[in-house]
C-alpha cells in the first residue's frame, strides 16, 4: 500500500525539505530534564510577558465559543483599520501571518511560477514556495545582511517573477531595509510583500502600512505574535490593494481566525498603552543586551530593529556554545547555513532573563 500511496503524493513534495520549528515548553523541559519553569525560552522571539491582563480576563470570559466565529473578522478589522487609519476594506485577518504568507502564494502562483527569496531571512517564505511548486530564485544578501539591489534589478528584468518577500525588519538580523531601496523595488513589475512582524519594535516610520491602499503591487503583514504576546493564539493580518481583495476573500478559509484570537486581538488594541509600555521596556533591554554582548571578545552582535539580537560566535563553536546554555535551561536559536554560519540569535526576555544569560555567558570567557 505504501507504494501505492508514494505515487499518489506530489512529485514535489516529495523532494521538500521539513520546515524545523522551535519546539514548545513540555517537549524541551523533558528533553533536557527541567522543569517548564525553570527553562529561560530565548529561541523563538516570543513576547516574555505574554499577553496584558485585560486579554487573560477577556478569554476567561468568552461567551460563544461554541459559535463559529465571524467569517470576515468585521470587529477586529474595524479596530485594526481605526487603529492605522487604513479603509477596513484593505484588511484581511488570518491565522496568524503565516497563513497570508501561504494564501498570497495560492493565489498567485501556478506551479513553476517564480518567487524572489533573499536569505537569510524567515524561512516560511521559501518553504511556502516549494510547498505551491513555486520556482524559488533565492537572492543572498551581502554580508551585512542589506539587499542586494542591482542582482535583484536584473533577476526581476530576466526571469519575471510574480512575487517577492521581504521581511522589515528582517528576521535574523534585525536590520531595516532603507526606503530608497523599497521605492526602486515597488517600480519594477512584481508583487512586493513586506513582512513587519517586528516593525513594533522598529522606529515607526518605517512601516509601508498605510501606503498599501493607493498602491497597486504592496503588500504588508503584520503579526499580534510579538508585540502584544499571542504568538500561542496565531492571529495576525495583512492589507491588500484593492484589486487582490475580493480574490482573497474567495480561496481563504473561511474560519480561519477563532473566536479567541479575535477576542485577544480586539482587546490588545483597546489597550494600547499598556503594550506600548511592555514595548519600550523590550526595547531598552534590547539595548542593555546589546551593549553587554559587546563586551564580550568572542561574541559579534548585530545591531537590531526586533526583539532579538544575532550574534556571530568567534573562535568556538556555535553549536556547543547552545548546547551548554540549554544544559543550564537558556534556550537560544542556533543557525549554520549559508550566511549565518556559526550564529545564535538571541531574543530579548524579561531583565532577568538577560541577566541570567549574561552570567552564563560570563563563566563561558
């Protein structure tokens, strides 16, 4: 029977690599033998204080969790448009952004279509791609993590890709793409993505948001995952030119956000203030984190826009620099592939998350 089966499954994907997620709390507290609240989660840029109070109350109390939830999210698309001052009609919620990244390429990509990546960045991108039997053309960045401009200019001129994906500020690094660039980019003939899930953390101006609706080839997604600490509840939603709209609306699933997280969403926009200040808090330790991985010889961090940092490991092993930090139950994300050889990426915990990983990395000198 499993031959039979083989042959039934796509030819593609047959040949896909596995996406690597990071594991979750119970599976690495019995990996390494510690209990849940004793590990320090440093690996996956989550939000260390979670969700505000308001949003715990506001999950305690859902009334209709038997009720399927809205097919068009119209509550929080309302609050989401008020909140950026964006026409409703632009916005599209899912299941965290993910989802939109998946849909965009559902729609737009008939197998052997070609898709621009620029690694290293989020890898869902290119996985995605070969997940839709997308042509995957995969434009390194230079060694400072910057956009590649001119190979990008003529790829777009040659092969004609429908699409491309950039990440802003780019996961792993943190870095913002300069807006002279993103401007070059929206002038040639492919459908721009512009992924800001850590623009939150970022200098504000530096979001294409609101520019989306009188644009015809920009898109922008946005995350409730990292700065209001639902990454658990995958909610998240992006805004579209008018013209891909009433198509998404057609292939998208039509539950795709519950009644959870549509419930902690509105909520987290209703206070605002309260995640402005957990931001600013994430970004002053950014800092202090970053100023004290200075100091250490062996360590190369990279400034950073995201709650993370990334850090080059010098003169020893990246790998074994990981291991002995989650012996000690500090999770860090560790890279060795193209362009992050022998890299960590560390995202920004609590102060006394940063001050434990500290003291171990002292005793590591």
């Amino acid at each position: 029977m499993s031959r039979i089966v083989d042959t039934y499954i796509r030819s593609h994907i047959h040949q896909m690599p596995p996406y690597q997620p990071v594991l979750p709390f119970d599976v690495l507290s019995d990996q390494l033998g510690i209990p849940t609240s004793q590990i320090i989660k440093l690996d996956a840029n989550e939000n260390p204080y979670g969700p505000i109070p308001a949003v715990r109350q506001a999950l305690a109390d859902l009334p209709y969790t038997h009720i399927y939830p809205d097919p068009e999210s119209r509550h929080l698309r309302h609050a989401l448009a008020n909140y950026h001052n964006i026409p409703v009609e632009n916005i599209l919620a899912a299941a965290g952004a993910d989802e939109l990244i998946d849909l965009m390429m559902r729609l737009l990509l008939d197998p052997g279509d070609a898709l621009i990546d620029c690694p290293p960045t989020f890898g869902m991108y290119a996985f995605d791609g070969d997940l839709n039997a997308a042509r995957v053309i995969s434009i390194p960045r230079r060694k400072d993590f910057s956009i590649d401009l001119e190979t990008l200019t003529n790829i777009i001129q040659q092969q004609d890709p429908k699409i491309m994906f950039l990440a802003n500020p780019n996961n792993p690094d943190g870095g913002l793409i300069d807006r002279q660039i993103l401007d070059v980019i929206l002038a040639l003939p492919v459908i721009l993505v512009l992924d800001e899930a850590y623009v939150e953390f970022s200098n504000p101006d530096a979001s294409l948001i609101r520019e989306v609706p009188k644009s015809e080839n920009l898109v922008v997604l946005r995350t409730f995952s990292k700065w209001a600490g639902l990454a658990g509840l995958r909610v998240g939603y992006g805004v579209f030119p008018d013209s891909l709209m009433p198509h998404l609306w057609k292939i998208k699933q039509p539950y795709n956000v519950s009644v959870a997280a549509a419930s902690a969403a509105l909520t987290s926009l209703q206070h605002i203030d309260q995640l402005q200040e957990r931001m600013q808090v994430i970004i002053s330790e950014r800092k202090r984190l970053y100023q004290a991985l200075q100091a250490l010889s062996w360590l190369q961090p990279y400034p950073s826009n995201g709650n993370f940092i990334l850090c080059r490991v010098l003169d020893r092993d990246a790998l074994t620099l990981k291991n002995n930090l989650a012996r000690g139950g500090i999770l860090v994300r560790y890279f060795n592939k193209p362009g992050l050889t022998d890299h960590l990426r560390i995202s920004i915990g609590k102060p006394e998350h940063n001050n434990a990983l500290l003291n171990q990395l002292s005793k590591m000198e």
